[in-house]
C-alpha cells in the first residue's frame, strides 16, 4: 500500500482542476491500483445535470483506458467538506473493488479525514452473479 499523503497530493491537485461552473463544489480523487500506480480524477459539471461525471468516476475511467491496472488498492476523495463517494459512484468503483476492506479515505480542506471500509459505504451493491449473460440474438439474413 502507498502512503496516503501520495494519494492525498494526486486528489488535491485533481481537484484544482475540476470543471464546477454550477455548483462551485470541487472534488478530485485518487486511486491506488493493483499495479501500485495513483489515478486522479475531478467532476467535471454539465448543464444537462445527468451528464456530470464525479471526481471517482473519471478516476476509474482514466485507470481503465491507460491501462494502470484492473482493481483498486484504495480510494482517496478531497472535497471542502471531506464527502463520502456518491451512490452511483460507490457502484462504479465496485466493479474495480475485489476486497471489501479496500480503504476509502475522505479529506475535507483543513486536512481533517475519515475512513471507511468500502463495505460499509456500499454494504448491499449490485454484483454481476445478478446479471444472467445471455447470447447475442442471430443475425436474419
């Protein structure tokens, strides 16, 4: 596991650079990854509200496309209030998530700081043993 103040710089600095126009609320997070490598994300804000994307979310999506691994270690969120990661986004980063006890710590701006076990933000999340795969219907010629 990485020192926390690594990834507590990685979110800080993301959340310099979040996009809020709306709601002047800045949020960046940091991911640590099976890899050992550190994915920072902000919000990014939109007028059409549901396509906002939160500081988690652009976290996982940047450790997916470049590649920095395929599950979390630990999650670190700093906002001006040290918030816990929203519902949509706890189910987002349960995808990535193989071990319950995965730390999430929470940073407000006097450096003050909580931590969870991700199962307890997200005890009853949605798995993939809910989803029954089923093939592709054939293609009529």
């Amino acid at each position: 596991m990485l020192p926390v103040e690594q990834l507590l710089q990685v979110a800080q600095e993301a959340r310099n650079h979040a996009y809020v126009p709306y709601s002047g609320y800045r949020v960046g997070a940091a991911i640590e990854t099976d890899k050992g490598e550190i994915v920072g994300g902000c919000n990014v804000e939109n007028l059409s509200y549901g396509a906002t994307i939160c500081a988690e979310r652009t976290a996982v999506t940047r450790m997916v496309a470049s590649g920095a691994g395929s599950s979390i270690r630990q999650i670190l969120v700093a906002s001006q209030d040290g918030v816990t990661p929203c519902g949509i986004c706890l189910q987002v980063l349960k995808e990535f998530v193989a071990d319950g006890d995965v730390q999430v710590h929470c940073f407000d701006e006097d450096g003050s700081a909580h931590r969870f076990r991700f199962r307890d933000l997200l005890p009853h999340g949605f798995e993939s043993v809910n989803v029954r795969r089923t093939e592709p219907p054939a293609t009529q010629v």
